[in-house]
C-alpha cells in the first residue's frame, strides 16, 4: 500500500513509552516487521529512567521510520496527545510498549478501513501471559457475524461496553481532528481511554469489525497497577469528561434525545467501569472510592440521566445499596473485591435476594458459553 496523496504515511503507529525495557524490544520488532510498509512509527518517551530511551534510538537507527517524542513525565493522555500532534498518517494506530502487534495487524485493518471507507476499523485481541509459558486466549469483542460490514457503532450500548483496547484499532485522523477527540491528561497511566473510546463511538458514522485477531495484550506486567493514590480518582476524572462533554460538545450539534440517550449509556458503562476499578484497588482506598461513587450516581439518578432498572438485576442491586450507604456496603462486603462467583453470588444475595443470585447465576453461564 502506497502513501496518499499528500505524501505522508498511509499511518502513524504512537507507541507509549514509560520504563517498558523488559518488553519494548519485542513490541518495536512487531511495529517494523508489518506487512504494511508505509508507516511512521512515533515513540512517545515519558521520562522514563530506564533503558527504554537507549532502546528507541538503537530502532531509529536502524530503521527511518522510527521516531521519538523525548519529554519529562507527564502521563499517558499528555502522551498521546503530543503523538497525534505529531502524526502524518491518513490512518492512526496505537500500539502499548507492553504489548505487540501480529505482522499483518495494520495492513487487515487499513484495507477494512479503506474498503468500507470507515471513520475506524477495530479488530478481536489475545489475552497474553508469557510466565510460565506463552498463552493466548481470544479476546472475542465481537463475533464472525458482526464482521465485515459497515455498522453504526452509538446505535446500542453494546458497543459502550465493550473493553475500550484503543489499541486493536485504526482511526481515521481527520475524523479525529475535525472533531477534536484528544485523550484527558490526567496523571500516570490508567483509564484515559475510557473518554477517547466513548467519543470515538459516539460520532464515528460508520465503522468496521475484524474477527481477527491483530495483537497479543500482555497479562502479566508487573508494572501494571493502580494502587497509587494519584490514579485513584482518573476513572471519575474520564466519566466527569464525558459527561461534560455529552451536556456541552456534543449537545451543541444533536438533539435533546439523542443527548438522553448517550447519557442513558454513560450511566450504564459507568458502573461497570467503576466496580472494575473498585476490585483493583489497594483497600486502603475502598471507602474513599465507594463515597465519590455514590455521589455521582446519586446525582445521575435524580437528574433522570438513567434509572436502576436500566441495569442488570444483581447490579441494580448492588448499586441501589452503594448509594443509600455506601460504608455499609463497604463493611458488609469486605471481601468483594477477591470473592470470585460463589462469593459475588452470596454478596449479591445479601443485597438482592434469591431472584439476582438466579439472574447473576443465568447470566454468568451465558458469558461463559460466549467467550467459550
């Protein structure tokens, strides 16, 4: 595939960098062995203090297309930004420093794109763990009968919910930029996907879904972790953005329904999003956590932004008891966070009874014979 018309890559490929040299080697191979060719594959270096700098210029010397963003730490959103700043490409792509791409990853997804003529194109991932052997398992966002074909991805919730993965994807640029989508640059490096991804979804007119796989998403990072105080509050931070951004951007050029609507999905993601974050957190942080997160869906609700019964019955449960007291359910729920089904299924009795331990039970096997 040849460059376009303007002379500049057919894609930008922002790779992230903070204190990644176990691993940057082998994401830096999967960038410069891809099929397709014409690319220019920017670095973003965030200060790091390790080899991570070293590594990078060892590939820029070996390969032009290689290039480095070298600035002080500033975090991941701040990161990336400056990498959109920078690309050339008609497409974008992501690529974690952790992680590493299949060789043919961008040239599957830019022909998808091009042929369906798409704002972005997003593909199935691995789940990967290297210790103590490799192991792949299919992360199957979307089905065979899903694929191939243009959709309108804000139609459902269902495309809400999916795991945002910003990186098994290629974006059109100027669909980016004409629309202004920028990540929030909030400190250290969790969830600033979650505003980007929601956009994305909310204006693309059309998109298409790979079935393949295109990237194998590392399990096992140590590094990963948000148990850090300042990354506490940055899975608020991003649904604060969307909200402002769905009442003020987006209010300005869609009606009022379509604006109720987005809202409804916010709400809905919102709480996943949320008890996810919660199970993750060192426990120190639970109450503190649990109290914003009351607030704000106290808020929600009596806005009419969305109502319980808009949730899975066992979260409509859980979260009706987080907003009338959310220390009581702290305290009653101490081991939520690590119970696994069987402990999930007596929580979930306490606070709903039998008929969500049931709907929780169905459900749980239905995800299962999915993702199976």
């Amino acid at each position: 595939m040849s460059t376009n018309s303007s002379g500049s890559p057919v894609l930008s490929l922002l790779i992230p960098i903070y204190n990644v040299e176990r691993y940057l080697r082998e994401c830096l191979d999967s960038a410069v062995a891809q099929t397709l060719e014409d690319i220019e594959i920017i670095c973003i270096n965030d200060g790091s203090t390790d080899n991570s700098p070293a590594i990078i210029r060892e590939y820029m010397q070996r390969d032009a297309r290689v290039k480095m963003i070298d600035k002080a730490n500033s975090g991941y959103g701040d990161s990336m930004n400056r990498g959109l700043d920078m690309a050339r490409g008609k497409y974008v792509g992501i690529l974690e420093s952790d992680d590493f791409m299949a060789p043919d990853a961008l040239e599957k997804l830019v022909a998808a794109a091009e042929r369906f003529d798409v704002d972005f194109a997003k593909a199935n991932f691995d789940l990967y763990w290297s210790k103590p052997e490799g192991r792949r398992e299919l992360m199957e966002l979307f089905k065979a009968r899903d694929c191939g074909k243009p959709v309108h991805p804000s139609d459902t919730v269902n495309a809400f919910s999916l795991k945002p993965s910003i990186w098994s994807a290629v974006y059109r640029r100027d669909f980016l930029n004409c629309n202004a989508i920028r990540f929030l640059p909030t400190p250290g490096a969790a969830f600033q996907d979650a505003s980007f991804t929601f956009k994305v979804f909310a204006l693309a007119d059309t998109a298409v879904y790979l079935h393949d796989s295109v990237l194998s998403y590392r399990q096992d990072n140590e590094g990963s972790s948000v148990n850090s105080p300042n990354k506490v509050h940055c899975v608020n931070d991003e649904y604060a953005e969307i909200h402002r951004w769905i009442v003020e951007d987006y209010a300005e050029t869609h009606s009022s329904r379509d604006v109720a609507k987005l809202l409804r999905f916010a709400n809905i993601i919102k709480y996943d999003s949320y008890m996810w974050s919660y199970i993750r957190l060192n426990p120190k942080f639970y109450a503190e956590f649990l109290d914003r997160m009351a607030q704000e869906f106290h808020g929600a609700l009596e806005a009419h932004e969305f109502e319980l019964t808009d949730l899975k019955p066992w979260k409509r449960a859980n979260l009706k008891a987080i907003v009338n007291d959310p220390q009581k359910w702290l305290t009653e729920s101490e081991n939520f966070a690590g119970a696994g089904a069987m402990g999930r299924a007596k929580h979930y009795a306490r606070v709903g009874g039998p008929g969500v331990v049931v709907a929780f039970v169905l459900d749980a096997r239905s995800e299962e014979r999915r993702v199976g």
